[in-house]
C-alpha cells in the first residue's frame, strides 16, 4: 500500500483504487506534504498485532 501511495507502484484494483482516492481528497484538504514509509512487520510488532487481531474470526461461544 504504501508503494501505491507513493506513486512507485500502480494501483490496479478497484477498492484500493478508491481509497487512495479518498486518501489524496484528504491530503488536498490538509494542505501539508505528506511521506508514507514502509515498516516491514517485524519492526512494528504492535501494528502486525492489531492487524491480526482484526483478522481472526472470533470463537463463538459454545
């Protein structure tokens, strides 16, 4: 995502196409550049782990 955001990739599908759309609406308001790095996961630990969470369906109670 963030080579797409950074221009160096294409954005070839539609969702994502749209939110960075949205995202670019957003940086045209704010009027302040904007740089997206990349963190690889194992150096952002916390972010990998929200992301996970967010991910794994919930067991359901028996």
């Amino acid at each position: 995502m963030v080579n797409q955001l950074n221009g160096k990739y294409k954005v070839k599908n539609t969702a994502i196409r749209n939110f960075i759309f949205t995202i670019r609406i957003l940086e045209q308001e704010i009027q302040t550049p904007i740089l997206y790095t990349y963190i690889p996961r194992e150096e952002n630990q916390l972010a990998d782990s929200l992301v996970k969470k967010e991910l794994t369906p919930e067991l359901s109670p028996a």
